[in-house]
C-alpha cells in the first residue's frame, strides 16, 4: 500500500487510537490546519515531540491520526477541540507545499499478530483486574469514582491504560511505538503495581489530612479541649 498524505501537529502529548483528547488550537499556521482538515476528512496527525525543536518530528516516528470531533471557536480566532484517537502512522518524508504546517506521507503502523490467544487473555484479564484496582485506590486519594470500564479486546484495553495511565512522555511514546500488543500488555502490569502503591499511599494521607480537618473543626474554641 503507498504511503497516504496526513497535516502533523507536534505536541508533546501522546495520542492512542480509541482514546480522546482536547487540544488548544492557536498558532495562526494551526487554525490554518484545523480550516483545512474541516473542509477535508477532518484528520491529521499528531506527532509526539518531546520538546518543541526546530526540526519536524524524524522520519520513522510514529504518531497517531486525530479525527476532529467538535470544534468551540473562541473570540479571538482560537479554537478548543477534541479530538478522536486513530490509526498509528509512521512518518514516511515530508511533502513540499504552500502551507506553513507541515505535510508528511505516513504509512499505517501495526500490531504484530499474536499467535497464544489463550496467554493474551489471560494476561489483558491481569491488566484490567489491576487497572480497575488502581482505578479504585486512586478514587480514594482524590474523592472520586472511577470511569467507564476498559475494552475488553487486548489491543483496545492496552491502549486505554496506556492513555489513562499517569507516565511521563517517553515512557507514554514507548507505549504508543510499541508493535506488539503482548508487549504493551506485559509492560502495563508491571507499571500498574507502583502506581497503585503509590496511589494507595495518596489515600492514606488523604484520608489522614480529612480525619485533622474535622478535628481541627470539633476542637472547642476556648482551646481547653474540655
């Protein structure tokens, strides 16, 4: 198959395929961008950077295509979008054109077939059991109930935690280039062990630091305790 055509955008943020994402729209040669994807399919590319260099995002990276979902246009020509999680691409080259955003060409990025459908189940059940665990311990240190359930299918669920996951960027762009669903998956459950102690951890001051509050509340204000 060649390579199709695709606007980049690089950020540094991560987009999976099957998640979404807001984005703030501001630079004039982005507004220009988010005009033509909407006259157009409504997609583009969004490329992980992990700063802003001079340089566009290399030949080989990979990315992931954004469908436009809604459009909030503000006052001044700023938009806020959000935006739908794609295919992954690979950028391919650079194609020259009379816009100031960058074009590239950009094959479709793949997982590997897996072979063991019985191990890739069992280890996406481990996943989403210590997902829906962290999920749970996280609630506590931040008052709140967790979201909608995960996928069920592996390549879906490894995406969504990849996504919902609290990781700095390399290690988000480890998981987005990743080729092999059992790899993302197997890296998922390790990571998901520290993350819930140390959400677990959060709980236990959160609650310790509501537990002083309604004391300070109940102390009598004479100070006398009696």
């Amino acid at each position: 198959m060649s390579p199709s055509r695709l606007p980049i955008f690089p950020l540094p943020i991560v987009l999976f395929p099957g998640t979404a994402q807001a984005l703030h729209i501001f630079e004039p040669r982005y507004r220009q961008m988010l005009a033509d994807c909407r006259a157009g399919d409504g997609r583009f590319g969004l490329s992980p950077v992990v700063a802003q260099p001079a340089n566009p995002p290399s030949r080989g990276s990979i990315g992931c295509t954004a469908t436009i979902q809604t459009v909030v246009p503000l006052p001044d020509g700023r938009s806020n979008i959000a935006v739908a999680g794609g295919r992954r691409y690979a950028v391919v080259g650079y194609v020259d054109t009379d816009r100031q955003y960058l074009v590239a060409e950009v094959d479709d990025v793949n997982d590997d077939p897996w072979f063991d459908h019985e191990g890739v189940t069992r280890l996406a059940d481990e996943v989403r059991d210590r997902f829906l665990r962290y999920l749970a311990t996280l609630g506590q240190a931040q008052d709140e109930i967790a979201g909608a359930a995960p996928p069920e299918d592996p390549g879906g669920l490894s995406f969504a935690v990849s996504a919902a996951l609290d990781l700095d960027l390399t290690l988000k762009l480890r998981l987005l280039e990743l080729r092999s669903t059992v790899a993302r998956l197997a890296l998922l459950r390790d990571l998901l062990g520290p993350l819930t102690d140390a959400a677990r951890q959060r709980a236990l001051v959160h609650r310790q630091a509501k537990r002083n509050g309604r004391r300070r509340f109940e102390q009598p204000l004479d100070g006398t305790g009696a």
